[in-house]
C-alpha cells in the first residue's frame, strides 16, 4: 500500500454515502450471492475493487502487483 501524496490519508466520502463498488458489494450479497458457491470469483473481484475505492478516499492506493513467493 503507498499514499498517493506521500503523507497521511485524507478523509473521502462520508459515512453512509456508498460509493460505486460498495453499492455494487452490497447489492452481491442482498441478491444472495454469499450463499452460491458458483460466484466465489465475484465476489473475490468486488472486494477488491471495494477496498480500492476505500482506500483511494484516504488518498491510499494498491499495488495490483504480487508480492514475490518464496
């Protein structure tokens, strides 16, 4: 994880304003889709992009690389 500006995260969106892929999460698991097996890689995918867009509110970023296996 780095910050985008070097320094400390800043504040983004506030509580209770959902952001696309947060919409998009909660709307996975309101269409049941916590409880079908079939759609694990979904789900694995909106959690990503959900801890992204958290993340780039506070000014963070990840980096889509792998660490190194030993």
């Amino acid at each position: 994880m780095r910050c985008a500006d070097g320094g400390p995260g800043r504040r983004g969106a506030g509580p209770g304003r959902l952001r696309p892929a947060a919409g998009l999460f909660v709307q996975f698991f309101a269409n049941a889709g916590g409880h079908d097996e079939s759609r694990v890689q979904e789900a694995a995918h909106l959690l990503v992009e959900w801890t992204k867009e958290s993340m780039a509110a506070h000014g963070w970023y990840l980096k889509d690389v792998l660490p190194e296996q030993p």
